[in-house]
C-alpha cells in the first residue's frame, strides 16, 4: 500500500489555501463583531464584507451591489431559479411558467427544477451530445412563449465539458430584442466549475444570475456568491432579515466571506502567471501546466489500459478533468481499491455519492447503466505534480487487471480508439 496519500478529486473539494486561511483568521478570533450591528466590532465586519464584494465583483466584472453572499452554490441556485420563478409568479398568474435547463446539471439545479416542476412550472431538459456538450440550437428550439428562464452550467462537474454559455447568452439576448415571449427570459449559469479556469466576465458571457462557490476555488467551505444584474426581477425565497439588499436574510458568515474574497482575489493569480508555483516546476502558466498533466493522463490510460474510454469532448473539457470508463469495472469496486494504495478519486459529483443510481450526466449522454456504474473521474488542481500522475498511472492497470480478474471479465485493446468515437 502507498503510504502517501494523493488527493485526484479537487472537483469535489479543494484545500484551503494558507494565505485564504490567514486572511480569515482575524475574523474566527478578535474579529468578531455582527456586520448589522451599529458599534465599531459590527462596522469593522461590514468593512470585511464591503471589501470581499468589491473583489468579488472586480473578478466577475460587475458592479459590488450586484453580488449577494450565500451559504454555497446550492443556495445560490435555488435563490436564482426559484426567486424568479416566484418573481414572474407575482406578475401574471394567468399562465403557467416554462424553464429549460440542461439534462447535465449538478443535482442543486436538478433537484430544484423537479421540485417547482411538482408545483406545475413546466420543465424542458435539452439533452447534450454524445460528447457533453448541449447545442445552442437545441436550447432556442425549446424556447415558448412562457419561457422565463434558462440555466444552463459553465463547464460540468463530472465530465468537465464546456458549455457555449456566452453562444446561449448572446441568442436569448436577441429572443428578448425580438419580444417573441410573454415576458424577458433571464439567463442563469452555474459557474462552480468554471471560475478557476474560464473567462467569467459577466457582460463577455451575456447572463443574468452567476453562480459560484468558496470551497472549489481554495477557499472555505459553507461560503458562496450569486451575481444579479441590476434590474433582474427576483424574490427573495429566505425570509428574515434585510441582509444582503434584502435578498438573502441571516447573519453573514464574515469569515466565510472573507475566505471567497481571498480566494477569488488568488485566482488572477493562479490562471495568468507566467510561471508555475515551485512545486509544480515548469515555465508554462499554471494552466498550461494542468493541460499538460491531464492530456498525459488521459493518453496513457487510453494507451495502456484495455476497453477504456473517455467520457466528455477532448477538446472542449476543462483543463483538470478526466473522466473514464473501464469495460468489467464497477466503479465503487474501484474507488476502494485506489484508495487502499493512496489515491482519492471519485465517479462523479460528490453530491450525489450516496445515490446507487447511475450518473445522470453520462446516461444524457448516451452511455448505458453499465458503463456509467463503471466510470471513475480524476481531477488535478494546483498541488498535484507529475510525480504523483506518474504513480497512478503505474498504479491504475495494475488494479483494473485485478478487479477484472475477480469479476471474470476481460479487455480488448483499446488505445486505437479514436477520440472522436470514444463512446461509440
């Protein structure tokens, strides 16, 4: 057994990072102040907030008064969908409301759709390709007359596709110039994946509500953000106070905030440098360096291990992610195993490890209950070195031969398969 442990899941979670950590510290001790309350502790905490919004905004390119903090992505989501549900509820009650979504949401989109789908607001999931990708023409095809909003994720948190979000954005803005629906159709994307690799710039991708999380992009957990732009016809869903514009009532987890700000100020950081930490050794950029890891991994295992095949674009993917079947494996089977010799992977979002159902995302994507059960997905970020890629590519054969071998099932040979047809 490997006696150090290897981290391959930073899409489920990532570590806080030290100088997150030190900027919190102050406000988990001596800083404790309400940031409501009116004497200098309260006021020392809204200054916090008050700055932790600023960098948020400067990252997403919006204005401070547009941000509102959350407990995470989940209820960022839900405030968004649900809030303009009501919102639009409030205004006409003389028809029934339609949202289109994607079939390969994260489970905080999913289950709040088919929760106000039992409430009678009509649902349209637009299945992606076989590649993961969901088609601009198949979103604007579903597009009603009541149509009212549309979610559609940056990049996947399972097989790490990149959607056309600012394609989507730009085509309802010209749906809403044309008043072909009863009422403007606002635009959401769930960008907890994408904010640590992709261009978020609000106004580049063309959306309405923003969604995104502390805890994927080296901050804390229990901290999140939802952007709104001005002028978006929303309801709060959370009575209480009048915290966050009156949106978002309860006290604010002040150093959870300022962990995001931290975080989100790292980011520039992380993607743009032209060098990679000391650590990671290397000239190219950070990201780069990432590609670099993650196309390795994905050509070895596709070289070396028999009836393997990826799941996602090849191309249109985020830079960390790579996300397997293995013919004759049961992926939960293989999940222990790795982690016996050292390596924590996962086989899809952490959210819904506990449902023995199969990944939703791979069946939308053609893939049969069998193949989905025996997916595995690896993601890198910033500490992993290509040390530790090189052990578990030397690791992983071994295993899957093994586990084969106990099930009785054999591989064929399947590096030659192309990436075009890997889910042929």
């Amino acid at each position: 057994m490997s006696t150090k442990r290897v981290y391959l899941d930073y899409a489920a979670t990532t570590p806080l990072a030290p100088e997150v950590l030190k900027d919190m510290e102050p406000y988990l001790k001596d800083k404790y102040g309400n940031a409501s309350s009116l004497h200098s502790f309260g006021q020392e905490a809204l200054a916090a907030i008050d700055e932790a919004r600023q960098k948020v905004a400067q990252f997403l390119g919006c204005s401070s008064g547009e941000i509102i903090f959350t407990s995470g992505a989940t209820e960022a989501d839900n405030l968004a969908i649900k809030g303009i549900v009501e919102r639009y509820k409030i205004q006409d009650t003389r028809y029934k409301i339609h949202i289109i979504t994607s079939a390969i949401e994260h489970p905080a989109v999913m289950e709040t759709c088919e929760s106000l789908n039992k409430e009678g607001v009509e649902i349209t999931y637009i299945k992606p390709n076989k590649e993961g990708i969901v088609g601009v023409k198949d979103v604007e095809r579903a597009i009603k007359e009541n149509t009212v909003l549309v979610s559609i994720m940056y990049a996947n948190n399972e097989v790490g596709t990149i959607q056309p979000v600012r394609e989507i954005g730009k085509m309802i803005e010209a749906e809403n110039r044309e008043q072909r629906t009863k009422n403007k159709i606002i635009f959401h994307t769930d960008a907890v994946q994408a904010i640590n690799y992709l261009d978020c710039n609000v106004d580049h991708l063309h959306v309405d509500l923003l969604s995104l999380s502390g805890h994927k992009i080296y901050g804390p957990k229990g901290v999140g953000a939802l952007y709104i732009r001005k002028g978006t016809p929303i309801k709060r869903i959370q009575d209480g106070g009048a915290h966050e514009y009156g949106l978002r009532a309860g006290t604010e987890n002040v150093p959870g905030i300022v962990g995001l700000g931290g975080a989100i100020n790292n980011i520039q950081y992380f993607t743009r440098q032209s060098f990679a930490p000391q650590n990671l050794g290397g000239q190219a950029s950070n990201i780069q360096y990432l590609k670099r890891l993650r196309d390795k991994l994905i050509d070895n295992v596709l070289k070396n291990i028999p009836n393997s095949q990826l799941n996602g674009s090849r191309e249109l993917r985020l830079p960390n992610n790579a996300n397997f079947s293995f013919k004759g494996i049961e992926g939960e089977s293989l999940l222990i195993s790795l982690d016996m010799e050292g390596f924590a992977c996962s086989t899809g979002s952490a959210c819904a490890a506990k449902k023995l159902a199969p990944s939703h995302v791979l069946l939308a994507m053609g893939l049969s209950p069998l193949e989905a059960h025996s997916s595995l997905r690896i993601t890198l970020g910033k500490y992993t070195t290509e040390k530790e890629i090189d052990k578990f590519l030397e690791i992983l054969p071994k295993i899957i031969k093994k586990l084969r071998k106990i099930s009785g099932a054999t591989g064929r040979k399947s590096s030659s398969v192309p990436k075009e047809s890997c889910f042929e």
